[in-house]
C-alpha cells in the first residue's frame, strides 16, 4: 500500500464514528505506518488516535499515543508538529480528566501532567482558564471543598482563550457544580442561555442535559425533566465512552419512581461493565444499577450475556444487586486509598442507597402509570360479590334453581353467593340424590374453567357429576353434564378422542330426548369441542343447528352468535363474518352483559372493512368492558386508529395497552411495544418511538423471540435515520444482514444491505455503499432475483462512480451488463424489468462518460427514454434525454443537442430541477452555434446566471 494510500486510509477513519470499528481500523492504519517508517503519518495517525480512543471507549490507550506524539515533539522538533500543537496542548485537558478515572495512576503524576500542562499553556500565549477548571475538577474528585472552591473562582475570573472548553462544556461543569452544593434554581438559570444556543460538540448536549436532571426535579420543572433524560439518553445508548452518564439516567429512573425503565436500563448496558472505558465508569454503573434492582420485585430476574468464562445466564435482580454494590464499594475503596480520603466511598454509598422521592415523574413512552405487580398465582383477591337476594326460607332446589339461573345468565357472583348459602344451609342435610347431583353439576360453575389446575378441577367436577346423574338415573341431565365434560376434554390432548365421542353422544341423545333449550345448548357444546381441535368446518355446522333454536333463550342465543363469528373468522369467511358480527352484537347489547358485549363489539371491530366503524365498535366495548377485559379492547382500538390513518390517537391507546400488559404480568408487552413504537413513528413522534423500539427489541430478543426481534431492529433502524442518526441505523442493519444467514432469509439479507447502502450513499460515503451494494446484489442472485439483482449492481457501479474510484466502477460495468443480460428484453416483459434495464443502461453510459468514451455511451443511452417513456417513467425518461444532451453537447454536436434540449425543455415544468439543467445546456450549445442573444435569452428566462 503506497504512502497516499495510507494517508487517504487516514482521512477515511477520520471521518468514521467513534467506536470499536474506527479504533479497529485505527490500529491497523499504526502498524502499517510505522512499518512504511513515515514520521508524519505516524504522528498525525496517534493524534487522530488520542481522539479515537478517548470517545471510542478506550482510554488508557490515549495515554500511549499522547505521550507518544508529546515526546516526538519535544525530542525531535519537525515543521509539521506546528500544526498539531493545539491539538497537543488540548489532549492536556482529556489526560487528566482521565487519569482521575484509573485508581491505579498515582495523584502525584496527575499533579505532574497538570504542572506541565500549565507550564506549556503559559510558554504559548495562552490563559490558564483551562489549567484551573482541571485543578477544580481534581480537587472535587478529593472532596477537598475549599480547594474546589478556590479553584472554581479562579475558573470562573480568568478570561476563556482559544483553549477553553466549548460552551456547552464549561457550563455543563459549573451546572454539575451548583447541583452538588444545593443551587438547583442557579443551575437551571445558568444552562438555559445554553441550550438555546448552537450546541455542536461531540458531548453536546447530553452532558449538560444529563447534569440537569437533578436540578429540573428539584425544582418541580417536570416536563424538563422528562425531555432532557429521553433527550440526552437517546443520544448516549450508544456510546461506551458514556457509561458514567448513562449510570446518571439510571439513577434518575430509579429516584423518580420509574423502576421498569431503570430495570430495562440496567438490562441494556449491564455487559458493558464487562469492558468499561474505566473504573470510575464501572463504579457510577454498579452503584446506580445496584440502586436501581433493589427497587422491582425480587423474582425477576435480568439476562446477563456470556462473557469470557462466564456462560449467559437470567439472574435474579437480588442477587445481581448485591454483587454490583460489591463491585462498586470495591472500586470506591481503591480511588480511597490513591486519594487518601473518604469521599468516593461516601458517594457510592449514597448512590446506593437512592430510592424514589417525591411524586412519581412518568418517563417511559410506553407506560401510562407506575406499573403496580402483578399479583402472584393464588393469591388474587376476588371481587366483591354483585348483591343477590336470597330468599331466607328457600328450599334446597330452589337455591341450586337460582344458582343456575346465575350461571346461565353470566352472573358470576351471584352463582358463588347463592351456592355459598346453599352450603352453609343444606351441607349436611339428608337430600335426594338428584339434589346432591345438581349441586354437583354446579361445582364446575363454581371453578373459572380457565387453565392449568381449574380445567383439570372442572374435569373432575364434572365427572363426579355426571356419576351422580347417572345413579339418580337421570338420562337427560347425564348427557348435558357429558356434553360439558367431553368439550373440556377436547382442551387436552390426552382426553380430545373420548371428549369428542362424548359431545357428539350428548347431542344425540339431547337432540332426540332434550327440551329446545338443551338441544340448542347441546349444539354449542358439540360446536366448542370441535373449537379446541380446530375442526372449523364442523363446528360451523353444529352452531348453524344450534341458532335453528337458541332463540327460546336471549342469553344462549348470544353465545351461540358469538361462537359463529369466532369460527367464520377462522374460516376467513369474510363477509359472512362481517353479518355474523354484527348480529352479534345487536343480540348481546340487549343483555346488559359487559364481557359478552366487549367480545361481540371485538368481533365487530375485527371484521369491519371501514376502520372508522371498528373504532366506533371499541368506543362501544370500551364502554362497557371489565377492568380485566380492556386489554384486547386497547389493542384493537389501536390498530383501528393505525388502519384509519389516526397514529396520533393510537399511541393512547396502544400505551394504555402497553401499561395494562405490565399491570397484570401478563406476556407480550415486547409485541405491543413494537406496535407502540411504529404508531409513535407514524405520528411523526420518533424520539418517543426510538424509545420504545428499543424497550421492544430488548423484550423480543430475552423472550428468544429473534424473528419479531428483527422486524423491530428493522423498524427502529428506519426511525433512526428519520432522527438522522446514521451510524446507529447502519449498526442495526449490520446486524440484522447478520442474523439473517439461512438460505431462506437471502432476500431479506439482500434488502437490509441495500437500505445499508443507500444510508451511505446518501450520507456521501460512497465506497462503503458500495460495498453494501454489492453484498446485496451477491444475496439476491444466490436467492433467485434477478431483478434485485441488476438493481443493486445499478447502485454499486452509480457508488463506485461518484467515489472517485473510476477503475474499479469500469471494472463494474461487465457486472452489470451480465445481470442485465440475464433478463434478456422481451416484447411482453414486465415494466420493472423494463426501468431496471434501461436505469442501467443509464448508469453504464454515466460511468463511460468519465472515462471520456463519448460515443460508447451515447450507444448505451439510445432508446432509453422511449423505453422508459413506454412504463409512464416520464421523470427517468427526461432525466436521460438531459443527459443525452449533455453527451452530444461534449461530443462536438451542439446542433443535435439543440434540438434535443429544445423538445426535452418543452415538456418539462418551469423551476423544476430537470429543467434548469436542460436550459443551462441548451444555452451552452447556442453558444457553440454562436448564437449569443439566443443563450441569453434562455439564461434569462429560467433565472440561470452567465458562466
């Protein structure tokens, strides 16, 4: 590699993002310069180097390349150190904020490097206004107070030069200061001339965002709060450097009451305590994440990922907690012994012990309220009993008569209280048989029916109760207790054989022997058997039969209307699921029934074509839904808003939904999370939806949930070039071409690298599009698509071109023509092989063009626009005939691209882009036709200034 390759690799990792890729490629850059023995590269290349690893999340390594270049220029002065040396005379300023950070560097060579630093700051012309703030942030670092405050005056009466800290850093400092000593409402009043200004350095303006956090919640300025830790923390997720800072957002999750968000903090960054950039970092990290894990409940657990011997594992947060206060004490206890003080020690056990203060602050975007736990298995209390009259003197079966009535008509409740006195009347009275059978029977009301233990307990039930009718002998009564028993049976896998056989048996003998009622009601049992087996068909069938009676009873009558729609939807029968809907609904609105109302007004909404009438249909069900039944009625209220074009109003609902998930411990909070995020997205919300994205890959990717896990990195890499956030948005399609390896994911790999590239070449990077162009293009032709193919083939030659790098786009037209040549032009050939074709056609031409092959490209241009004018690509069509144009104007034809220009021109609008660039060459080319007033007039008349 020659010298200029090296110093064109120099300027390329520049200009890359800080982190591990820039440091990586870095290191590289060092052995190669100082084996080619170029003093200046390796100088220039440990300058850049100090930079790299100090925002890069290494340090200690900027210790090795400051010294290095300090040295250099010391022992061997050369002409290009001059125009180094303020950068040299700056990195003073990074080593000894640094050196604080390592317990294992003495203080008195912090003291030397500050001596130095103010030596070379004097010999220079410059103020010492940089030497004392560092002085200041040593003496603070002791807890020597008087000293700080000495140092700080200084500070702050000494004129700021050229070698200050920006404006938006001195005052982040002075804001930390004031806060540490009380001065909340100073601190505020001193940022705020800050942020309303122009904030462009690498740490602004998280810093002072962050230092503000405290001073915004001790004031009461909540809403400031709120928005500078969603702010600040968007912009330091990414960034190892940031660790100490992020430890600050955790803390402030914790003190504020939002200890979910604090937890999916700590869960996010905790495997970067494994390779923080220093121990201080770690010890802010340990000691805020301790705080933070001691505040959820103790049978949570967090996934710590691998790291050297150690396998991943879910950790339960008390025991993760009492190792991270460990390590944090531990840490605190060796920058005592370097200071010989306590004071690091008292401040970690303060950040220890934080706990929420004050009124709850809500923080996350995607939860409404502080999430309350949920409660654990058994030890839920039931609701208060619906008031129900007893009568006093009611015999046995009259009470088993109104029990049933209860359970027929949904009237939970009242079924346990009327049973309840039942048992305390007539538990151990001398009953007939049919009597202790019908109490039996009601013993499966009594059990929720719902999973686990109380289906196995409504089998039993159910099975003792069939027994006891069968001894009464009551024929009738036996076979409806079996068609109850065979459709539970059906919900096992084991029981779903003789559970079918018994359903079908009870609604024979019921249809031969039973009342209309029971011939109904034995139909929808049958119909919810062939449910759980998934036998829709069938089922259908069996609620046809039972809707030809269920009229003699308006509460089975609903049911069975809402069974049908529930099976129509399965069977994607679209428009008789619509009726059924509806009819649904008409039926059980008339029954005052909450739950049955809220699943039919569901039904309805799920089946409507308008999303306006599904949004009404939710209004209705939100109406009248149980607490425990608004869950699903939030979930697709919101989809219908998303449907409706509403993302605004769906974001209330869809974190409504969010909030209830966690509220009642149930799963699946990481899948409406996803929806959240994209409703933020489409509200235009996408620092909110940027949040919420990464709240739902974090649950995705610990549920092992790694396809919906992708779909969302996918989604968040698109709101992360809306915020213009490239390099994130790059990172995360890196990752998913990664993940998705497997031979059938090959066009999705080919999707997300050519998003990959598109970002770069957007961004100007276009030799590192290139490359991603060309990853695509090898994934799609591997997976069979030819079209995508030629399509990002087009992109990496246009890359390669605009790169600078024309051998190698030459070098790409042979690719190019070979995946052109695979779609071979057809008469009946769809348009976008059409577009694609004649695109490429195009870009060849552009690329020939550079090398000066006129007439090669005026050939490859040739018909393109019929061509494309032929599949109404208008806009592509007049942008070839511009350049074609161009092409005969550079050939010496001014003639011909006269009157090319001319026709283009006049079916171009005014102003627009095309168009000026057409008038601009036909003014050209009238001036080769020495037709000056002509090309004046022209120029003139579009607005274009004289060459």
């Amino acid at each position: 590699m020659s010298d200029d390759d090296l110093w064109r690799m120099l300027s390329e990792i520049d200009n890359m993002p800080y982190g591990p890729g820039q440091v990586a490629a870095l290191e590289q850059l060092l052995r190669r310069a100082d084996a080619s023995d170029d003093r200046h590269l390796a100088f220039a290349a440990r300058i850049i180097g100090t930079t790299a690893y100090v925002y890069g999340g290494e340090p200690a390594k900027s210790f090795v390349t400051f010294s290095w270049c300090l040295g250099e220029y010391d022992r061997d002065p050369q002409p290009y150190h001059q125009r180094y040396t303020h950068q040299l005379l700056w990195f003073f300023k990074y080593m000894v904020t640094a050196m604080l950070k390592f317990p294992e560097l003495p203080l008195d060579r912090t003291y030397a490097v500050l001596d130095d630093m103010e030596r070379r700051y004097r010999e220079s012309g410059h103020t010492l206004q940089a030497v004392h703030k560092h002085r200041y942030l040593v003496a603070a670092h002791l807890g020597a107070a008087e000293e700080a405050a000495e140092w700080y005056r200084r500070w702050m009466t000494t004129p700021r030069d050229a070698l200050s800290d920006c404006a938006g850093c001195d005052p982040t400092t002075q804001v930390e200061h004031l806060a540490r000593s009380g001065r909340h409402e100073e601190a505020v009043a001193l940022a705020e001339p800050v942020l309303v200004g122009r904030l462009s350095c690498t740490e602004q303006p998280q810093a002072i965002l962050t230092a503000l956090l405290t001073p915004y919640r001790e004031t009461g300025r909540a809403d400031a709060a709120r928005n500078a830790h969603r702010e600040a923390y968007r912009r330091l997720r990414g960034r190892l450097s940031d660790l100490w800072e992020i430890a600050d957002h955790v803390e402030f999750c914790t003190v504020t009451g939002n200890e979910a968000r604090a937890l999916e903090l700590v869960e996010r960054h905790l495997d970067w305590l494994d390779r923080a950039p220093t121990p201080a970092a770690a010890m802010h990290f340990a000691a805020t994440a301790s705080a933070a894990l001691r505040q959820v409940p103790g049978e949570l657990t967090v996934h710590r990922r691998a790291s050297g011997d150690r396998p991943a594992a879910d950790v339960p947060v008390g025991a993760l907690a009492e190792e991270l206060a460990g390590t944090a004490t531990a840490l605190a206890a060796r920058f005592d012994v370097r200071n010989g003080t306590a004071y690091q020690s008292g401040l970690i056990a303060r950040r220890l012990a934080a706990e929420p203060v004050g009124e709850h602050l809500p923080l996350s975007a995607s939860l409404r309220r502080r999430p309350v736990p949920a409660p654990r298995s058994g030890g839920s209390t039931p609701a208060a009993p619906l008031p129900v009259t007893v009568p006093a003197q009611a015999t046995a079966d009259e009470l088993l008569a109104l029990a049933d009535d209860c359970w027929r008509t949904h009237r939970r409740d009242g079924l346990v209280a009327v049973l309840r006195a039942y048992d305390e009347r007539y538990a151990d009275a001398d009953l007939p048989a049919a009597t202790r059978a019908w109490r039996l029977e009601l013993r499966a009301g009594e059990l929720n029916e719902g999973d686990g233990d109380e289906v196995g307990a409504a089998i039993e039930a159910n099975r003792a109760a069939l027994a006891a009718w069968r001894e009464v002998p009551d024929p009738v009564r036996a076979q409806v207790v079996a068609g109850r028993l065979g459709s539970l049976l059906c919900t096992t896998e084991e029981g779903a054989e003789a559970g079918l056989a018994l359903a079908r048996e009870s609604a024979g003998h019921l249809a031969a022997h039973g009342s209309q009622r029971e011939r109904a009601a034995a139909q929808d049992r049958l119909a919810l058997a062939y449910v759980h087996r998934e036998r829709w068909a069938d089922a259908l069938d069996a609620l046809d039969r039972a809707a030809a009676e269920a009229d003699v009873d308006p509460w089975l009558a609903g049911r069975v209307a809402l069974h049908r729609t529930h099976v129509l939807e399965q069977l994607a029968r679209a428009e008789e699921f619509r009726e059924a809907a509806a009819h649904a609904r008409r039926c059980i609105r008339e029954l005052g029934d909450g739950e049955l109302l809220t699943a039919a007004c569901l039904a309805h909404a799920r089946s409507a074509d308008d999303p306006a009438e599904a949004v009404a249909a939710c209004d209705e069900a939100l109406a009248s839904a149980p607490a425990g039944a608004r869950l699903p009625v939030r979930v697709t209220r919101g989809r219908a808003l998303l449907a409706a074009d509403r993302a605004a109003e769906a974001v209330d609902d869809l974190a409504e939904a969010v909030t209830l998930c966690v509220e009642q411990g149930l799963p699946g909070d990481a899948l409406l999370r996803w929806e959240l995020a994209n409703a933020y997205r489409l509200a235009g919300r996408l620092g909110e939806a940027a949040e919420v994205a990464e709240e739902a890959v974090l649950g995705l990717d610990r549920a092992g949930a790694q396809a919906e896990a992708d779909r969302c990195r996918h989604l968040l890499a698109g709101v992360y070039q809306g915020l213009g956030e490239i390099d994130p948005a790059l990172a995360l399609l890196d990752q998913l071409a990664e993940n998705l390896d497997g031979p059938d994911n090959l066009p999705h790999r080919g999707q997300v690298l050519e998003e990959a590239g598109g970002i770069l070449y957007d961004a100007d990077r276009d030799a590192v599009a290139a490359q991603r162009f060309a990853a695509a293009a090898s994934a799609y032709r591997l997976a069979g698509h030819p079209v995508d193919e030629l399509r990002a083939r087009r992109r990496e030659l246009l890359a390669l071109h605009w790169s600078g790098d024309l051998p190698a786009a030459v070098a790409a037209i042979e690719v190019v023509d070979a995946a052109a040549g695979a779609l071979a032009s057809r008469p009946d050939e769809p348009p976008v092989v059409t577009y694609e074709r004649a695109m490429a056609a195009d870009a060849v031409a552009r690329v020939l063009t550079a090398e000066d092959r006129l007439t090669a490209a005026l050939e490859r241009v040739a018909g393109v626009p019929d061509r494309l004018r032929s599949i109404e690509a208008f806009g592509e069509a007049a942008q070839v005939e511009v350049f074609t144009g161009e092409l005969l104007l550079r050939d010496g034809r001014p003639a011909e691209a006269e009157r090319l220009l001319r026709h283009v021109l006049g079916g171009l609008p005014g102003g627009s882009r095309p168009a000026t660039q057409a008038a601009w060459l036909l003014a050209r080319a009238l001036d080769d036709l020495d037709r000056p007033a002509e090309a004046a007039k022209i120029r003139a008349e579009h607005g274009i200034e004289d060459d």
